[in-house]
C-alpha cells in the first residue's frame, strides 16, 4: 500500500472510532437496532436521487447491504442484549480480520506473508489477553453471537471485494436501501418499538448523532474502505489494521484490571453476577419463551414520589403501547395497604398476562402485593429496591413497608442493583434477591439507578429488560 492510501485507512479507522461517541449519544434516546435502521435510512436517502445507479447487480447490493447491516449489527447487539458486555465485544469482533483472511485465501487464492501473519499473531493475543482478564463476563450464547459477527463483517468485505464496483460511492448508497426495512422488523421484536417509530421525540443531539453515523461514518469511510477493498488483497488491508489495532490491544490486556466482571446496566457496564437459584432457571425453561411486549400489560409501578418525565421508568412507559403505570393517591406520603393495594388492583385490572416493572419503594410495594393477585403474572424487572427494614435510611415512610418478605416468587424476576445506591447497601440488595429466588444483576457504580444518576434513557437497561421478554 502507497503512504497515501495507508494514511485514508488511518483515517476511515479514526472516523470509526470518533463513531462511537455519536453512537452512544443515539443510544441514549433510541435502540440501538433502530438506530442502526435509521443510519442507513439516511445515508441511502436523499443521496440515491442524485449519485446515480452502482455498476453492479442488485444482488451484490443486497447481499452487501444485509450482511454489513443487518446480519454483522444484528448479531453484535443481539449479543449485547443477550448479556455480552459492549466493551468485549468490541475487541472480540476484531476476529473478523482473520474470517476476512480466511475468506480470501478460500476464494481469491490470496496468501498472506511473514509480516501479516506476524501482526495477525499480536492481535490474536491482544484479543486472548483481554478475553482471558474478563472470561467471566461473558456468557457462552452472546460470545459465540458475537463471533458470528465478526464472520458476518469478513463476508461483508469479501463482498465488497467481489462485486468490483467501481463507483464506490454509488455502491455504499444504494446498499444501504437493503437495511432499514429489516432493521425496524428486528427493533419490533427485540426492542419492542413501533416499526420505524422512535419511542420519544429526539433530540437535536440524537438526530446529529444519526446524520454523523450516516454521512461521515457510513457514507464517506465505507466508500474509502470499499475503494481499498477493490484496490488492495484483504490481506493487505488487514495487515495495517491488525498491527496497529492488535498492538494496542495486547497491551491493553495485559494490564487489564480483573475485576468483579460487572459489565453494563450501570457506567461500569452490565453483568450477571450470579442465577440466585435453581428456581429462576425452572420458571424461565417452563416459559414458552420469546413474549413481545404486545403480548403483555407492562405495569409501571414507581417509587417515593414518583419516576418523573426524565426517569427511565417515564421513558419506557412512553415508549411502550402496552405499558400502563400505577398510580397511588399519596406519591410523597406513601402508605404500605394503599399502595400495595394499588398495585394489585392494576395486575388484577389487566386483560393479558402482566410483567412488573418496578423502582425502589415500588418494588417493595410489588412484591408485597404478591398474595393479592388474581391474574397471571409472566415475570418482573425490579430495579434498585430500598432496604426498608434499615433505621438509618431515610425516608422513615420506607420503613412501613418492612421486612421484605423471604418467600420467593410465584413468577421469573430480575433485581437489578447498584453498588453505591444511597437506599440500600449492595449485599442486602443480593440477599434481597436471593430470598426472592430472582436473577440478580450488577449495575456497577450507579447510585439509585434514576435521573438523578444520570439513568434517564438507560439504553442497557431496555436492552436487559428486552432478552428478559424474550425468554418469558
């Protein structure tokens, strides 16, 4: 490769990178599938009106378009969904430099040499280093996604590689029409959004983030990228990438810090710590299992003083057509048999099976109301509960709501808790959950998991809450 075209790879890497910050902008209103859906809407139209048709049959478009798109996405957050922390996943779909070697050597007889292999060598063991230190944060089924992935992003480039366009951009653009329709199917079934819908109005910060991902990072960089595929070997292409990346990535997992493994619902990540018990694994097998969020009446049920429009609770009500939120006559002066009662007489109320999502003293209430339900309830996400037996917490309203109860549920729950949340210290959020017989589920450094802790859209939430529906 010339000194000029190793300079645009460094660049398309760079742009690839900055795209990460845009990302987690988007995110933070939209799913991130129908992100996705929407950043290729936009670099696909209005563009395909005025660049002109590719040089290349529509089946090489479509081929390209739903590999890159919607297979390579799709399984990457899937995985994250499904409980693969983000940051190992973005080092381990690094492996598709060698699924992309693989490919060519198979198909174009290309082969690498000494230097490539070499810097193919320090990304592998960049790769098992970081793997290694945080094995424990990743479950099997979202790792092998994951490199299932990484396989979608080598065939996408053997793709490009093969289709020869030589009007890249017109390639890129008309590619991207392949996306969105698939993209928005997938966000109704894993993300529970109307098709192609936002579940809130965006902000002038996720529209920018979503015309940075369609322009700059999918417009321009894959068309740079395509023209080097078509211009150089894989092997190449690769080799650049898998030195510089592979480099920094060994170093980084050797000094990687192994910590508790906690790996996203919170700033630090997500993470399943630890199954409570057998019990949650029985009810979740005894599930049919991939319920929609239309399938159910997705009952709200807030804390003291209510989840405010910014809350996350707020937030997914909106978002949701079936969620329905419970509402008490005192928010500021809450009262155990009214609130307790309000809430069963809303799980009573409901026409479809319910699903309980619950915040602080309103998972207190929930569990407490448990006896009095007369209608089936399919499961409960219960977020941050309040150690309402503890003198020392204020308010003393929490107290009335004391002891939780020892008996586990009737139903599969989730407690979601964090380590630094004001209202409950972490081992009694555990022994909360154990007692419970509910998965339990490490929200890092996140205080009360609300507004204020900066958990108003809290994507990895949804995405949590969306692989729990998907397995009642």
């Amino acid at each position: 490769m010339t000194l000029r075209h190793i300079l645009l790879a460094i660049l398309v890497a760079a742009i690839y990178g900055v795209a990460f910050v845009f990302i987690k902008l988007g995110v933070n209103e939209i799913p991130p599938l129908l992100l996705t859906g929407y950043r290729y809407l936009f670099a696909a139209v209005p563009l395909v009106y005025f660049v002109g048709r590719p040089d290349v049959s529509p089946r090489w478009l479509i081929a390209y378009g739903l590999m890159q798109a919607v297979v390579m996405f799709g399984l990457i957050l899937t995985a994250v969904a499904w409980g693969m922390p983000a940051g190992l996943a973005s080092i381990v779909v690094q492996v598709q430099v060698f699924f992309t070697m693989a490919f060519s050597v198979g198909l174009f007889g290309e082969r690498p040499d000494r230097p490539q292999l070499l810097g193919a060598a320090i990304a592998l063991g960049g790769i098992a280093a970081i793997g290694t230190a945080r094995a424990d944060a990743a479950p099997l089924l979202p790792f092998a996604l994951v490199i299932a992935s990484a396989a979608a992003w080598g065939a996408a480039n053997v793709i490009a590689k093969a289709a020869r366009p030589q009007k890249m951009l017109q390639f890129v653009v008309w590619s991207a029409l392949a996306a969105p329709l698939p993209l928005f199917f997938l966000s109704m079934l894993v993300e529970g959004t109307r098709f192609g819908m936002p579940p809130t109005t965006p902000s002038l910060a996720a529209i920018g983030s979503i015309l940075v991902l369609a322009w700059p990072t999918t417009v321009f960089a894959f068309t740079a990228w395509v023209w080097l595929l078509r211009r150089y070997p894989c092997r190449d292409r690769d080799a650049v990438r898998t030195a510089h990346s592979g480099f920094r990535h060994f170093v980084d997992g050797v000094g990687v810090r192994r910590d508790d493994g906690s790996c996203g619902l919170g700033r630090r990540g997500i993470g399943v710590r630890r199954l409570a018990d057998q019990r949650f694994r029985r009810q979740i097998d005894a599930k049919d299992g991939n319920m929609k969020s239309t399938d159910a009446t997705i009952l709200i049920v807030p804390g003291y003083q209510n989840s405010g429009p910014d809350h996350w609770q707020s937030r997914w009500q909106a978002r949701l057509s079936s969620a329905r939120r419970v509402e008490q006559a005192e928010w500021s002066k809450p009262v155990r048999e009214a609130w307790t009662n309000a809430v069963a007489d809303a799980v009573n109320a409901a026409d479809k099976p319910v699903v309980l999502v619950a915040h602080s003293l309103g998972v207190a209430a929930a569990v407490l109301a448990v006896p009095s339900f007369r209608r089936n309830v399919a499961g409960a996400f219960l977020v941050a509960p309040p150690d309402v037996a503890n003198p020392a917490i204020r308010p003393k309203h929490l107290m009335t709501f004391g002891p939780w109860p020892r008996d586990p549920l009737p139903f599969p729950a989730i407690v979601v808790a964090s380590r630094t949340d004001p209202y409950c210290a972490f081992e009694t959020a555990e022994d909360i959950a154990s007692a419970l017989g509910a998965l339990f589920l490490d929200a890092g450094d996140s205080g009360h998991i609300n507004g204020e802790s900066g958990h108003g859209p809290w994507p990895e939430g949804s995405m949590a809450f969306a692989q729990f529906m998907t397995r009642l």
